[in-house]
C-alpha cells in the first residue's frame, strides 16, 4: 500500500454508516462474497461501507480508495487470522468498555442518545450488540498488530538514512510553527457561595432519600453538569481513572440504586447514584451542585491573571513557575502550558493545528509576547481567563535534520513498522489459501496476494 498507509494499518471504520445503507434503501443490491482469507471472509457490502466511510473522511484524496481499502480489508483479515494462532484473547470487559466509549462519543456528536437513537433508527442497545462482533475483531487484529510492531524504535543513524533516501524533489514542506502556551486562572466562589451550595446539595440529597424527589427531574431543574441534566444525570460507564479522584472514591464504594453522601471535588458538590457495575467499569448518574460565581469572584480571577501576567513580564517569575503555581491543574500538567505534538511530544506545532481561537490570537503577536488576559470557557460550562505566551514562531519550511528531527523520527518509525508489517504479511499469506474474486484482481497491489 501506498498514501493510505500513512493513516494507519487498519481502518477507523466505527460508525456502520448507516446514511449509506440508507442511501441504497430504494436500490435492492444483492450481496456477494469478493475474497476469502483462511476461513475469513469479504463480503461486497463491507467493501462497499469501508470505501464510502473513508471516501467521507477524505473527500480530496487522489489515489484508488476502492483498491486500497480491498487491500486494507484483507490485511485485517490476515492479521485476524493470526490472532486466532497466537490465541490472543480481548476480555468482555474490554470490547465493552470500547463499545461504550464509542457509543459516548457519537451521543455528544449527534446531541444526546435520543438524537443518536433516532439517527440510526434503531435502540442503542441493539446497535451495541450489532458493533460487538466488529469492535472485538478490531481490537483482536490491532493486538496482533502490536505483538509485530509494537516494541520497534528508531536510531538516530535510521533517522539520517530515512532522511538521506527522500528524492530532493519530495522532501516535506512544513507549514508555519509555533511554539505557544497558555495559563489559566479560574475565579473562586466565596466562601459563603460554597457553604450555600454544600447545604443545598444536602437538603436535595435528603429529600432523594425520602423519596420526595425524582432523581431525573431534579437533575434537569438543579444540576449544574450541562452535558447530562437533560439526560437524568447519567455519566454513561466509565472505569477508574477516567473521573476525579473524590468522585472515583464515592462511586466505587456503592451499591446498585443506592446514594452516596454529598462528594466534594473541583467542580462542586455532587449527589451520586449508582446504576449498575460491572467489575471495574461503572454506569452512574449524578446531580452537580456548584457555587455560584459572582462578578466579584470574576474581578479577583482577572486582577490575579493581571498580576501574573505583569510579574513574569518583569521578571520576578518565570512562565514556567507560574503555571506550576497558578495555571488550572487539568490544563497543564507537566508541560509549563505549553500545546504539544500528541505524535512527537515536541512543543513545537504547526499553526493549522491549534485551536482556532488560539490561531487567531497569536496571528497579532510576535516571539516572546504574551497576550492580554481574556475569558475562555471551560468544558464544564463555566468560564475563566487566560493569558497566552508565543515563545518562539518560524515561516513555512522543507524539512531538515537540525528543525524537524522529531518529525522525521515518527515518519522514520512509520516506515519501518510498514516494511516489518509488509514482510511477516509475504511470508504469512504463502501458509494461507487467499482467494480474490478476478474482478478485484486488477487492483495494483492484488498481485502481492494472489502469487
């Protein structure tokens, strides 16, 4: 394989692309299978899902989708096949933790279970189940993958030779890049705004338990969490190190319907119930008291962010040291605020990659600026302020060894993990009978398979 290689082994085929089964709704099409690996075999409709999912994803792509998304397939089936040998084994819990994520993910996409529900025209339950066998196949195929590929590294002389092998007509051009990071302040409620809200939570808390409230309806009047008031509270499953520490705490101790004490953590007081636990995976819904903010709370947050910002300008901390002290924890930890690479770790990023809010902020700055303080909204519905800091910026520019070795490196692992992939799969499909339907035999690569 060539271009698409590049996204990755195996497809991110999630969604069953249900538009597209409704799209040939009025058109009847019979289906037929187009290959077979080992006992595995390819069905025309899973071809035919594949290609219009990634057709959709990358609407400018210039290559044969059809013909490589054939070979993607039967590369996931060869790798299927030896999960099967190596009796790799994915655990129930697993394949449903992965399914609920997923299914969490389309809900905030689609607004909300309802929506996603009237979407796919079918109960999420039922649409679980129907993911299971795909999900668990994914996950098998990418465990097999793993056990090829996942220890492999780079040196740097591999680097060189990755680097040195480019034709000078195809080096990369990078596009601008900047290296650019932010501190947050958050303002804090007074005292007497979390002694109201800790009494609040408390006399709804008591009112649950006597069962003078309905949990749904006093969620949607009272919970501040605004992604899950209109959904009765719930939090979907989740497992340990996915929520707050207080709140992991309360939940796990838990019996099935039963209510937890008020639990305080970061974003204010909550009243848990749980619904169901599975071993380590936890289903539970929640109602968020938080405290009110006032504008003298906002006032304090931004004279803060305002002396902050004045000190480091003059010296009398570093960026570094104010946001070890004074940044929002989830925000930063680790990194002085700084925005990094998820594929390097490198701090230095292109601008096409930063938020747009933050793109458009840094475009009025220059090297070793940092911005006025200005609100931000948080991801929990409330708002804070941040300052910016552009520590350093560079123009568009062809790749070299000295700027871009982090770059280079993954380029350099990418390949080397597709060479080792492209010979255990030579070596492996020789012991296994392949069949190819002849009409998919023109494809560029088919002849890799079939000899």
């Amino acid at each position: 394989m060539k271009n698409l290689r590049k996204f990755t082994l195996l497809l991110s085929a999630i969604l069953l692309c249900f538009s597209y089964a409704e799209a040939q709704d009025n058109n009847q099409i019979l289906d037929e299978v187009i290959a077979q690996v080992g006992e595995s075999i390819i069905l025309k409709s899973d071809l035919d899902k594949e290609v219009y999912q990634t057709e959709s994803q990358y609407p400018d792509y210039k290559g044969d989708i059809r013909c490589e998304v054939f070979d993607q397939l039967l590369s996931q089936k060869l790798l299927l096949y030896k999960a099967d040998l190596d009796s790799i084994v994915v655990a129930e819990d697993r394949v449903e933790y992965e399914i609920n994520r997923r299914i969490e993910y389309f809900s905030s996409k689609a607004g909300g279970v309802d929506k996603l529900e009237q979407y796919l025209g079918l109960p999420i339950l039922q649409y679980k189940e129907e993911m299971r066998k795909k999900v668990k196949e994914q996950m098998l195929t990418q465990e097999a993958q793993n056990s090829l590929i996942g220890d492999l590294k780079v040196s740097p002389t591999e680097v060189r030779k990755f680097f040195e092998e480019i034709p000078k007509d195809s080096i990369p051009l990078f596009s601008a890049e900047v290296e650019v990071a932010q501190l947050i302040v958050q303002p804090v409620p007074s005292k007497v705004a979390e002694e109201y809200a800790r009494k609040t939570a408390e006399k709804i808390r008591e009112e649950l338990i006597k069962g003078k409230r309905d949990f749904c309806s006093t969620a949607a009047i009272y919970s501040k969490d605004q992604g899950t008031a209109n959904d009765c509270g719930n939090l979907g499953e989740f497992k340990r190190g996915q929520m707050v520490p207080e709140f992991e705490a309360a939940v796990f101790k838990l019996k099935k319907d039963s209510i937890s004490q008020v639990v305080k953590t970061k974003f204010g007081y909550h009243i848990i119930q749980l619904i169901e636990r599975k071993g380590e995976i936890i289903n539970a819904r929640h109602i968020l008291i938080a405290p009110t903010i006032l504008t003298s709370d906002q006032d304090k947050a931004l004279n803060k962010i305002n002396k902050i910002r004045s000190d480091i300008l003059n010296d009398s901390i570093t960026w570094c040291e104010a946001v070890k002290l004074y940044d929002l924890e989830d925000y930063s930890p680790g990194t002085c605020g700084f925005y990094t690479d998820p594929n390097t770790g490198s701090t230095i990023i292109e601008v096409i990659d930063l938020d747009a809010d933050i793109a458009l902020r840094i475009e009025k700055m220059k090297a070793g600026d940092i911005s006025e303080p200005h609100v931000v909204p948080l991801m929990d519905g409330s708002t804070a302020y941040r300052i910016i800091y552009l520590k350093s910026e560079s123009e568009p520019h062809q790749a070299s060894l000295e700027k871009d070795y982090q770059k280079l490196a993954v380029y350099a692992l990418e390949k080397k993990k597709q060479d080792v992939l492209d010979a255990w799969a030579k070596e492996f499909r020789k012991k296994m009978y392949i069949w190819i339907d002849e009409k998919y035999l023109s494809c560029e690569d088919m002849g890799d398979w079939t000899n």
